[in-house]
C-alpha cells in the first residue's frame, strides 16, 4: 500500500489492513487509489472537490477540483496495522 514513509505509522515493513468500501466519512484514514498509486491519506470530501491529508506533516496536502474527482478512488477504511516479525 504507497511508500512506507505515507504510512499513518511512518515506518518500513509494516502492512495496512483495509476494511473494503468506495465512501468513508470526512476524516477517515483510508486507502486511496491516485491514478495507479496507493497511498493512505486522511479522506474529506468538499462541495469543489476531494482534499487528501497525509498524517506526516512535511507531506502538502492533495486537493482535486470536482472536475479531476475521477483520478481518486477509495478502496477500503484501514482498520488496522501488522508488522513483520
């Protein structure tokens, strides 16, 4: 799921559990599909578009117009976190 360095958790060798849906509630941190690239972002949906905020703050955020709305898709609520052992 991304680069580990978007993960909520800011580390390697970790895996995102997904709970599998299209919509989530404003807030939420979910796995999202950008055009080919997955990464976890924090969800909210606007009257002009999508903005998606990364939990490590040195990351801007990502905002699409309505019109670019296409290029985002959400693929599930994480609801969890493994690490390796």
């Amino acid at each position: 799921m991304g680069r580990a360095d978007r993960l909520p958790t800011r580390s390697l060798g970790r895996i995102a559990v997904l709970d599998a849906r299209p919509e989530v509630k404003d807030g939420t941190i979910a796995g999202v599909l950008i055009e080919d690239e997955a990464t976890l972002k924090r969800v909210y949906r606007r009257q002009n578009g999508i903005v998606l905020k990364a939990e490590n703050p040195t990351f801007r955020d990502i905002e699409f117009a309505a019109s670019e709305a296409s290029r985002v898709r959400v693929i599930g609520i994480l609801v969890g976190v493994v690490r390796k052992i």
